[in-house]
C-alpha cells in the first residue's frame, strides 16, 4: 500500500543511511469506573518517522501528515539536523536486512459487546470500589531502509486492567493486567471473573487476619513477581544503550558493563530469556523496527551473563551484531527494548520448595516496587503473600518486603519452579517517552535466607 | 476546519466540543558529552467530543481534513446509540481568560538549543536533553463559543557524573532566554560531592529534599488531586477536603496562569478559562481539580482542569516559605540530604503508603558535617510527610523533566522522621 513512497523517500536520501516507518493506529479505549462508564475514545492516528545518519549523527523526523511532499520535508529536515553536528562515533552494524510481511489476526469485537461484558466484570465488584480499563489496537506498520530492508506488519493487541479497593477497619487495594497479541477471541484465557472474586475474597480475607514477617527467612516468589524481576533487574540492565550510557539522563544507566560478558553471575539454576517471537504474547514480533529478524536471546544461560539486548546502534559500538531488540512506538525512533523477559523453568514442583522451609514466606503478588536508576537496588512488596512454617503454608502474611540488590539477588536462588507463566505490561523507557508493550514472565523461585521487613 | 465540524455536529443535532492543535516539538539528545540525536515532531489533531444526551464519545482525527472529519463524526453517532449512559451534565460556561503568559517562537530554533546543549556540556554535563515545543489551539462547542491560544515550552535536563557519583539538575521555562545552561555545575559539584559513598542505614531521619525531589513527589500529588483519581481510589486525598492534610507551613496551588508556567494555558479541553486553584492551604485541603462533569458531582464550580474524562494538572505551585537553605540546615538535627529521587511507587493509593529511590547525591549530614551515601529509599507514607514538613525554603524553581511529568514549581523543604531503608 504504501511501498511506492517508502521507496520514493529512500531514493531521495541524500545521507549515509536513512529508514522511513510510515504507521498506522487505531486504539479504542473503554474506561467504567464503580460501574459508572466514564468514557469511551477512538483514535486514529497515521504518520511516518524518518531517521537518518550522517557523519556519526542522526536525525528523526517525524509527522502525521502522510502527503508526499510533507514526507519530503521531513526527509530534509531530518538530513539538515543531522548535518548540523558530526559525531564520528556512532554507526550502524552490518546486517542481513530482511524483507517480509506477516500479520496477526484478532477478532474485532462491537462496542455493545464490549461494553456489556466490561458491565459484567464490574458487576462482580459491586460491594468495592473499582476502576476496570479495557482497550484494543491495531498497529499497521510500513518499514523501509537504504540498507535493503522493507518489512510491513500487522498486529492487533487487547488489554485491560482493573484496581479493586475494599474497605473494612483498613483499605486494601488489588490489581491486574490483562493482554495479548490478538483480539477478542484471548479474552476467555484471561479468566478475569475468576482473578477478580479471588483477589476480593483474598482482601477481606486480609482484614481478618495477617501476620507480620520480620527477619531472616527464605522465600519463595510467584511468577507474578519474578516475571517484573526478570524485566526490572535482568533485561532493562542488559539493554545495550543502557550500558554505553544513552539513557544515563534518563532511564538511567546499568550496574553491568560489557567486560562483565561472560561472567558467572547468578545461581546455576537461572536462565533469562527474552523472546519476540512467542505467539500471542503481548510483546509479539517478528522483524524488530530496524529491519532485523527477531530471535531468542539468553540473558542469562545457566548463571552466566549470556549476551545483552542490541539495536544497530550499540551493536556497532560493541563489536557485535544486533539481535533485533529495536523498537519503537508510534511517534517515536527506535530505541533497544524489551519483547517477552522471563526466567526458564527448573525443575521443582511448588510443594517440594514449600516442604524444605522452615520459616519463610511465599509471595504471590505485589503492589509496590522499584529499583534504582544503574537496577542495583530493588524493593518489591507482596500484596498476597503466605507465611511458610516447617514446610507448610500457615497464613497470610501482611505486606512482606523484600530490599536486595540484584548480585544478592541472583545468587540467592537455590530452587527455580515447572510452571511458566507470562503477564503483560506496559514499559516505560526513553526520551520522550515510549510506553511499549512486554510481557514478564516467572516461574516460581525461591531464595534462601533473605531480609524480610 | 474546525467551523466545518462544528456545523457537521448541530446538523446532526449532537452537543460537542471540537479542538485542533497543531504543534512543533524539538529535542536534543547528548550522552558521553557528543550530540548524538535531534529530533523534530510535526502533528496537526483534531479532537471531537460528541454528546447526545447522556451518551459521549470522544475521537481523535491526525491531520484532519474535511474527508476525515466527516468519517470521524459519521462514526461517532454510529457508535452514540450503542453506548452505555454516562455521567454527562453539560459543559460550564465561564469566560475570565487571564492570558499574560510568555510566547517565545525561537525554543524551538537548532541553533538555540545546540547552543544550550553544547553550553550544558562544556559546563560538565554528561547526558541531557534539550526539549522544546510550541502549540497553537483553537477550540470551539457547539453553544457558539470560540477561542484561540498558543503555548511555548523549553527545557534542559542534564546529569553529570564523576568516578560513579551523580549529579543532575534541569532548568524549565517558556522562553530559550530563560534557560541556564549552566545548571550543569551544579550536577558536576554534587556529583563530586558524592564520590566515596558509604551504604546508609536505616532509620529515622530528618530529610532535606531539593526542589528536583520534591517536585517528584509533589507531581504524583498533583494527580492524587484530581477529583477523577479521588474518585476512582486512586487517592489518599479522598474525603479530606476541608481537613487538614499536611503541615501549616505548606501550600499548594494549580496554576493554568502562572507566566512562566510550561504547562499555562488559556483555557482547558472543554473551552473553559483556566485560574489559580488553591490545592492546600496552611496544610488545609481546599480543594480537588474539577473539569464540569466531576464538579456537578462535587457540588462545587469547575478549577478549569478539564480533561473531558479526567481533571489534570497545570503547574503546581508551592506557596512561597521563608526560609534559606542554611536554616533549613540548622532546624534539622539528623539530617539527610536528598538530591533527587525517581520511580515512586503506592503500595495503596488510598492510604497514600509509597516508597520512591533516591537517585544522584545523597548525604548524611550530622553536626555540620557531610557525607555521601547511598542504596537508600524513602519508605513512608506520602500524607504523613506532607505533616511532617517543617520547613520550606524560599529558593522554588520550576521542575520539568523525564520523572516529573507536569510542572512542580518547587523549593527545598526539611521533612521529620522520614522512614528510611535500605537494600
């Protein structure tokens, strides 16, 4: 459709390297709050990004008028911006640039529909207060370089979420995210009636009776928070750009440099994964946004820091070759990203880590956490979480906290779970900023003699 | 074009608000002391808010033209009748348009914002951005009102750095000639300052936060002030109007006027005029920001916050304190010195229990004497500081970057028995 004016605009480049991604977003959002609908939006946007390179430094364009003279303009405008400095250090590594097309199909639901199974979900928590956002997408894209490549795609995306407050001596709050690559047809494996009445049933539950966990203890954590562990502590601080410094007015910079490549560095039974390419999952694709082909990356094999996450840009200033970790949102130029970060399975059932605690506490879900600008310094706080007594589950355990650093961390794991399982989000990263969505996905680990407040 | 939907929404007998911006965005991005990037963003949007009762939709046209608006509007009342009822009650009318604020077209020149990157990194800046826009609005409502307004907005955000210490400073205006490059000394001298740190200990402290990590936490109030967050329990100001919320020394206003202000505008997204709204007063909640819909609820008159769906905040403003830096000091006993902080999160909106990173320099000042640490957080609850402030220092700037997402102007302020831990 539109392959005629990308190939105009990179014949008309006069740098030493331009890309031009033209794209296309419809969003449809749906926002009910304590059963109220508060609002319905429909976008639609359209616009086209050029980068360019020239002489080390790089120019971005960007404009929602799709006409061919507007694309000209900013063509030249991108070149004049890059002209305007030279930066001899930057480059772009060499790659097989691909050319392909693929697409992803979703069922599209009515807004009548939408709004009447949303009214369902609210139902169910009628007694709380709550707020329950849905939204789908569609993100068309047009992607072309002067190295070769042109890759067009097509990916639908449904999420939702929702925060449940319930109020009795204390208020306690619960929430969750929902979402897929894909369209309506996810929606039954999302079992969001089911999550919903155990998340209030739990609260209250809390009111009632939780204990409070202070000291020494081992603790197992559920996929739910070693899915955001794997994503906040391994895969930010192994993106490349990080680590040169890019982001360091930012995002920030990494606790990991590049000599450390190679390293031992976590407990043997872990292994981080980030893969584009998991069907359906929320962070989905196939090229990444510089023409690459999207692959499975080990973060970290059997303990050893395996190989961090790389667009052209840091690929070049590392000597090595991207693994087509580029994306970009709409309006945005590419940047490394995240796609699906999660830790790969071991071999413990739940049960046998449970059996060979004394004193510990199992932590299911969190509200609360961050984690310093180099991800050296973390804190994640449990919102369901159990007390774990000479091997059995004993309670509910009020707010356990854990602060640790992530070497601490890595190395306290002596057990890591069967059962994979993935949640979506949405990660921040980049100047402006670029909310892309991921996936973080977890088995359960578990950590020996660890700080619990 | 705006005339032409307008006339295309009372054909089809339907209450709307149209608004058309067009705008011109500019960033320069440095790190390891080169200028790697300059970017440049071009849109022209149309929103369209339509009302048929109480049925609302709300769309969005990217570089309308009359093609696009037709289909946009023809969708929407396709889609009206399937909607649920909302909470719909008519739009306010008010017209005091106050509109004194600074317009300066240059922010947005290469060579005005090369030369104030390149400035912040011959001052020692490391990493930075330069960014900067210009807007022009029109917005219109099917009750025959119009009006016009342009916006200017520039600032740089710059981090140094010195043998693993940091350092990180911004100055924020609506004018280039504003802008002071050489923000970037201050961030190499606390990065200098912060070399050597030890781990600090836990504990309760008496903390001294700079405007940079004030404004963080005063940029999630300003949220937790909007009568939507109130009301979606999104906030620990929920129920409170009236009574006392933080400590007497400590004022608050959102301010759609201020002169200087980035986020100042003449009128908010449903067309109203913007004010200066007293948040607290003397530590008192006086009141939540309300577009007209949230306002009806309340009972009270719109702030002018409008957000169709939800209030948002302008510029938040510290009422002015009237005390140095040095006093400050000299009023805390156990005090640690917090530089800037990032990446705070609520355990609970509604009791306002959050903890948030410090990040750059900190310092642990004990009988005059300083000295660096690091690997804290401050795990608290946001309503207890807030009463546990004592004192606010007179030297407020204008705070706007990556973590604080709308403008604080904010001043150093010493906080007692802050909860601080560690990892």
């Amino acid at each position: 459709m539109y392959e005629d004016i990308l190939e105009y605009a990179i014949d008309k480049a006069n740098v030493d390297y331009a890309e031009i991604r033209i794209q296309k977003v419809e969003e449809n959002s749906i926002l009910f709050v304590n059963g109220s609908l508060k609002g319905v939006e429909s976008i639609k946007k359209e616009g086209f990004h050029i980068r360019v390179l020239n002489d080390g430094m790089l120019g971005f364009s960007f404009s929602n008028s799709l006409r061919k003279e507007s694309i000209i303009e900013a063509l030249e405008k991108a070149e004049k911006m890059a002209r305007a400095r030279i930066h001899h250090a930057i480059g772009l590594s060499d790659e097989k640039m691909e050319r392909a097309r693929y697409y992803v199909r979703g069922r599209r639901a009515e807004l009548d529909e939408k709004i009447e199974w949303l009214k369902d979900i609210d139902s169910m928590a009628k007694e709380h207060s709550r707020n329950i956002f849905y939204s789908d997408t569609m993100d068309e894209r047009y992607y072309a370089n002067s190295h070769g490549a042109m890759i067009i795609s097509k990916i639908p995306r449904i999420a939702m979420n929702y925060l449940i407050t319930v109020e009795d001596e204390r208020i306690e709050q619960m929430g969750r995210e929902f979402g897929n690559a894909g369209g309506w047809e996810k929606i039954p494996s999302w079992k969001v009636e089911e999550n919903m009445s155990h998340d209030i049933e739990f609260m209250k539950k809390m009111m009632k009776k939780a204990e409070k966990f202070r000291g020494k203890g081992d603790i197992i954590l559920g996929p739910y928070v070693t899915g955001l562990i794997a994503h906040e502590s391994c895969g930010h601080p192994w993106e490349a750009d990080r680590i040169i410094g890019r982001e360091a007015a930012q995002a920030g910079k990494s606790f990991v440099n590049e000599s450390m490549l190679g390293e031992k560095f976590a407990s043997e039974v872990i292994n981080v994964v980030d893969d584009p390419t998991i069907k359906g999952s929320y962070g989905f694709y196939l090229y990444d946004d510089e023409g690459v082909k999207a692959e499975k990356r080990y973060l970290i094999k059997n303990g050893i820091i395996n190989e961090f996450l790389h667009n052209r840009e840091t690929a070049f200033l590392m000597n090595t070759k991207s693994n087509a970790a580029a994306r970009a949102v709409y309006g945005r130029e590419p940047i490394v990203r995240m796609a699906n970060t999660y830790f790969e399975p071991g071999d413990y059932r739940f049960d046998e880590m449970v059996e060979e605690i004394k004193n510990g506490i199992y932590m299911k879900t969190y509200m609360e956490w961050n984690i310093d600008d180099t991800r050296y310094n973390q804190k994640y706080v449990g919102q369901e979480a159990y007390i774990i007594r000479n091997g059995e589950i004993s309670g509910i355990a009020f707010h356990p906290a854990i602060e640790i650093t992530t070497p601490a961390f890595y190395k306290k794991v002596d057990a890591a779970g069967r059962t994979l399982e993935f949640y979506p989000a949405v990660c921040g990263k980049g100047d402006p900023m670029q909310g892309i969505p991921v996936t973080t996905g977890g088995v359960d680990l578990r950590l020996r003699d660890v700080m619990i407040k | 074009m705006i005339d032409y939907t307008i006339k295309l929404l009372e054909e089809n007998d339907v209450e709307g608000i149209v608004r058309l911006a067009k705008s011109t965005e500019k960033q320069v991005r440095f790190y390891n002391e080169k200028i790697e990037i300059i970017k440049e963003w071009n849109e022209l949007i149309m929103h369209i808010f339509m009302a048929k009762g109480k049925k609302t939709i709300s769309m969005e046209v990217d570089s309308p033209d009359k093609r696009k608006i037709k289909c946009a509007v023809e969708r929407g009342i396709k889609l009206l009748p399937k909607m649920a009822d909302v909470e719909f009650y008519g739009i306010e009318e008010r017209n005091n348009f106050i509109d004194d604020k600074v317009f300066d077209e240059s922010v947005i020149e290469n060579d005005v914002m090369l030369s104030i990157a390149e400035d912040a990194i011959n001052a020692g800046g490391e990493a930075g951005t330069v960014y900067s826009s210009i807007e022009e609005m029109e917005i219109a409502n099917t009750n025959g009102s119009m009006n016009r307004d342009k916006n200017s907005m520039i600032y740089l955000s710059v981090r140094a750095f010195h043998y693993g210490s940091s350092g990180h400073e911004v100055s924020c205006s609506r004018s280039a000639s504003k802008i002071n490059a050489l923000v970037a000394e201050n961030a190499k001298e606390m990065a200098k300052k912060g070399v050597k740190a030890r781990k600090g200990k836990e504990g309760k402290y008496d903390v001294i936060l700079s405007p940079l990590a004030f404004a963080n936490l005063l940029s999630n109030l300003a949220f937790f002030s909007s009568a939507f967050y109130v009301d979606s329990g999104y906030s620990f100001l929920a129920g409170k109007t009236g009574k006392k919320v933080a400590s007497s020394e400590l004022s608050i206003y959102d301010s759609g006027i201020e002169r200087d202000g980035m986020f100042s505008r003449k009128f908010d997204d449903e067309g109203i005029s913007t004010q200066e709204t007293p948040v607290i007063e003397n530590g008192i909640l006086k009141s939540y920001l309300h577009n007209s819909t949230t306002a009806h609820r309340h009972g009270v008159r719109t702030t002018g916050n409008a957000g169709i769906v939800a209030p948002q905040p302008w510029n938040t403003v510290v009422g002015r304190g009237d005390k140095s830096m040095e006093e400050l000091m000299e009023i805390g006993r156990d005090i640690i010195y917090i530089t800037n902080v990032w990446y705070t999160r609520f355990q609970n909106y509604m009791t306002g229990d959050f903890s948030t990173v410090a990040r750059d320099a900190v310092f642990h000042i004990k009988n005059g004497e300083w000295k660096a640490i690091k690997q804290i957080r401050i795990s608290d609850n946001m309503e207890r500081m807030l009463k546990n402030i004592e004192g606010v220092a007179k030297d407020a700037k204008q705070i706007f970057w990556w973590e604080v997402e709308n403008p604080v102007f904010a001043p150093h302020v010493l906080i007692r028995d802050v909860n601080i831990t560690t990892a």
